[in-house]
C-alpha cells in the first residue's frame, strides 16, 4: 500500500491543501493520505492561539466524505515539539511493510536543512515535493542540503532524486491555488468571507466558534 503524509499547522485547513493531496494521490497513486496537525510546531510560532483540537476538527470536517483522506493526532499525543522526523518514525513502524510517501512544499523543501534530523527523513521514506507558485525547484541537487547531496542522485528525465537508501525525491507541479491560511484568519478576523477559500463545513465551523476572531 502507497501512504501520504501531510503534515502542516492546517490554521486552517484551505482548499489548496486539499487540491495538492489529491494531485499527489492521483500522480503517485496513494491508496491513503494521512493528514497530520502539528501539535506544536517547531519552526514558526502558532498564530491565533487555535486549540489543536479545533485545528483536527477543521481537517476532519474538511475530508468527510473522500474515503482516501484521513486525519492522524498522531501529534497531540507527544510531549515537545511536533518533529516530522518522529512522525515518520511512527508511521514506519506502524505500517512496516507500505510505501510512505511524505508531502512538502516546495518552501519547506528549501528549508529542510533546518529540521531536526532531517538526514534521517531521506532514509525513511520517499518525499513528493509540491512545487508552489513561485517556487520551483529548478535545480533538485542544489536544493539539497550540502552534507547530504553525495548520498543522492538525479534522472533528469524522470526528474526525481534517488537516495543511496534507495528511497526517492519526486517533485510534482503544484496546483496554481495561491491559498494562505494567514490570509484566511485575517479575513475571518475582520469579519469579511471566506466563501470558496475553505470547504463550505471548514467555514461553518470558523464562523460559528469564532475561533479567528483575536488574529488582528
């Protein structure tokens, strides 16, 4: 079996999320996309103050009915920050025997350098890079991070990286959906609409518990 791992804040879960998880479950033929909330994210700071509760409602309302779509608190029952590489970690020995496949923009592909043991996510399992508005990958080498290139090569025809673990580096174009979730809670705070930003339950929900109401 083929696994999607998407992880993200979801603050809130927007249309292009859902837009870039169908396109990567129909390219690479993903029989489940996880998504993942992160509980607390180590990289930028959580704005809004949203419950990590309230932000797995959001997704879950906003995958109902797509059998392919899951949600995974996976995160919300760790202590400390919320590390893509002990995610993975889990989903490995969860599933030992499946293909994962980790989803990340183009943005965070730049930045994985950064990352706690990011070396270690490269050997766990295969990544599909979501090339964003803006940011492609024109170079997948030299995006790397330079203790690690040696430990890969490139096909320009298939234009993938293959990890010595035997693992692979896809990139796939994104959807030209230029949706951001700052964007929809400063909308959502001051009291403008957010029609056919989000699924039409993901909007009830924001409007009705308020929940973007302090974001300005």
């Amino acid at each position: 079996m083929n696994i999607g791992l998407m992880g993200g804040t979801f603050n809130p879960v927007h249309l292009a999320h859902l837009r870039i998880a169908e396109e990567a479950r129909e390219s690479f033929g993903l029989d489940r996309v996880f998504f993942i909330p992160a509980a607390d994210p180590p990289h930028k700071p959580l704005a809004g103050g949203v419950a990590f509760s309230q932000r797995c409602e959001l997704v879950r309302l906003a995958i109902a009915g797509n059998p392919a779509f899951e949600l995974s608190d996976i995160e919300g029952e760790r202590a400390g920050k919320s590390y893509s590489v002990d995610t993975i970690n889990y989903f490995c020995a969860y599933y030992p025997d499946d293909q994962l496949f980790f989803i990340i923009g183009s943005d965070s592909f730049f930045e994985i350098g950064l990352w706690h043991c990011y070396a270690e996510i490269f050997r766990l399992c295969n990544l599909i890079v979501i090339e964003r508005p803006g940011r492609p990958v024109a170079d997948p080498l030299a995006a790397l991070p330079v203790a690690i290139r040696g430990e890969f090569g490139y096909n320009s025809e298939s234009h993938r990286l293959q990890h010595e673990s035997g693992q692979f580096v896809h990139f796939l174009k994104g959807c030209p959906l230029d949706i951001s979730s700052t964007g929809i809670r400063h909308l959502a705070a001051s009291g403008r609409s957010i029609t056919y930003l989000v699924p039409s339950a993901v909007e009830a929900y924001i409007n009705n518990q308020r929940i973007y109401t302090e974001c300005l």
